[in-house]
C-alpha cells in the first residue's frame, strides 16, 4: 500500500465542505430568519477556515527538519482556536445565529475529511486485492 496523498485528501474534503456551505447558503434564501441556518453557515465557513489554517501548519511542518516543529505547531493552535472561539462567542451572544448550529458545522469539515480519508483507503485496499 501506498501512503495517502494529503493534498488531494485536502483538496476532496474541501470540496465537499463547500458543497454542503453552498447547500446551506441556497437554504438561507428561502428561510432567511432561521437562526440554525445561519449557524450552520458560520460553523462550517469556520471549519473551512480552521481546515485551511491547519493544512498550511502541516505543509510547514513536512518540510522541517528536526528545528522548532512543535513550536509551528503550537503556533498554529493559538490562531485555529480564536477562530473557534470567536464564532462560538458570535453565536452565544447572537439572536440570529444558533450556537448549537455553529457547534454543528465546525464539525462538518472535520468529519467530510474523515470520510474521504476512509473512503481513499477502502480503494485502495481495494486497488490491492485485485492485483492479488
């Protein structure tokens, strides 16, 4: 087995979280008072957000050597969560933003990258039971 391509891993899970964004933001026009739409927008922008700090750490991180990779690590933990907190603290104090649904869609990046991610292995797995 091979290992797995991140950028295209990235590049797939981004472009189902915008997908779902987009579906969120199409929903938005015929329902424009919905405090949880508007928190399901704002969490996933945020997730995409969150996503994108995140894979430039990692990108960084590939290529050092052995000098200060925990500390571009943690560099990057400081600005991923003030977003985080940000829009949890926008959708606490916010009467049109549900803070459940922000909650909600911080979540949806994460978990469409762990699909895509699963989903490449279970081809490759399957890749290498038919070269069998």
């Amino acid at each position: 087995m091979t290992d797995l391509n991140f950028k295209m891993l990235f590049a797939r899970a981004c472009a189902f979280s915008g997908l779902i964004l987009l579906f969120f933001l199409t929903r938005a026009l015929w329902d424009w008072r919905d405090p949880i739409n508007w928190g399901l927008i704002l969490g996933t922008a945020a997730g995409l957000l969150n996503g994108f700090l995140l894979a430039g750490r990692l990108e960084a991180l590939a290529g050092m050597r052995r000098s200060g990779p925990m500390r571009a690590v943690l560099g990057g933990l400081g600005a991923r969560m003030a977003v985080v907190f940000a829009v949890l603290f926008l959708g606490l104090r916010s009467d049109l933003i549900s803070l459940l649904a922000v909650a909600a869609g911080l979540f949806v990046m994460p978990v469409v990258f762990m699909v895509v991610a699963v989903d490449e292995l279970v081809r490759e797995a399957r890749r290498v039971r038919s070269t069998l």
